[in-house]
C-alpha cells in the first residue's frame, strides 16, 4: 500500500526565491528574567524546492547576521560582537533542510542550522500559508515556521548575572518566520 501525497490547494511545484522584502527572519529572548526582547534580520537569502511530492521539498537560506536590528544600536554592536554572534569571523548564519513530515494536520520541516561554525538539528514547525498569481503576473507562495533554539548549543554563550537570581538573557530562543517565494521561470 502506497502513501498518499499530501494535498494542499494551488500547490504549484518549482523553484522558487525568498522575497526579502515581504518576508520576515526574527527571534524573542528573554531578558532580565521579566521581560522579551525581539529582533529581526534585514538581509537574508534563500531557495526552496516544491516537489509534485510536497513531502519531498527543501529549502537552504542564508541569514547576514551583521543585519541584526532589536532596535537598539548599542544592543546590535553588542551582539555582533565576540560575546554573542562574533560577525568578524562568523558573518553568517545558514539552515538546509532534512526532510518535510506531517504531524496530523501540522508539517514539521527538519533541517540542520549552522551558527558561529557550530551545526545542530533544528525542526521547524512550518505552516502553508498559500499559493497564488502575483501581480506582475507571476506566482507567489507563503509560508510560516516557528521553532526553538539553545543559544549555548551554537557557542552564543556570554551572559551575566541579575542581582537576586536569573540571567540577563535566556537560553532559549524563540524563531519566528513569516517567508514569501517568488516562482523562478526559465525565461
């Protein structure tokens, strides 16, 4: 007995390349042990393959950390620096995908990430956002992920004590992914 594909409506299988500008690469921490801070990268790249089997798509992106933006320039220097992402000798971060699964009605995208030369597997819980015409008469497709990392797993381990217990950043953080596509031809 064959497994059914997976059925998603106006699925269009391709090549296709992130549109940064309507796509969004971010993170929360925790900070102070009271409150989140969040921030995002304004330069990143990728490509995703659609198969006629939608379980047997990928995707590889790249992410400029020196784009890093919590809306705090102090705070960006600092984490550009040797203490957090060390951009001088390690200016990017990198995901390729492993594999694409369901989990009921959710899909789990596998993939390994690679941070300050440190490669680690992290899923990605990943929503079908759609498929469809662009206006200048291309096909864009939408996508959400979200998942959760160890900083310390990837060597991004400087923190500093809080009077009265805690850290002064967590440990975990939170990825959030909102990605557009655009469909490439071969014109």
């Amino acid at each position: 007995m064959t497994t059914p594909t997976v059925q998603i409506p106006n699925y269009v299988a391709g090549k296709w390349t992130i549109d940064p500008v309507h796509s969004y690469v971010g993170f929360t921490v925790r900070h102070m042990m009271v409150s989140k801070v969040r921030g995002h990268f304004t330069e990143f790249s990728g490509e995703l393959i659609t198969g006629d089997d939608p379980l047997q798509s990928s995707v590889t992106a790249t992410i400029d950390l020196r784009s890093i933006d919590t809306s705090n320039g102090q705070r960006d220097d600092h984490i550009r620096s040797a203490d957090f992402f060390e951009v001088e000798s390690h200016p990017h971060m990198t995901y390729r995908s492993t594999g694409l699964s369901t989990d009921g009605d959710d899909f789990i995208l596998d993939g390994e990430l690679t941070l300050k030369g440190v490669t680690r597997p992290v899923p990605l819980k990943l929503e079908i956002t759609g498929f469809g015409p662009d206006a200048m008469g291309g096909t864009r497709a939408g996508f959400s992920a979200s998942g959760e990392i160890n900083r310390s797993d990837f060597g991004v381990s400087y923190n500093g004590p809080v009077p009265g217990g805690g850290t002064i950043v967590s440990e975990k953080v939170q990825l959030n992914l909102d990605i557009e596509a655009v469909l490439q031809t071969d014109e």
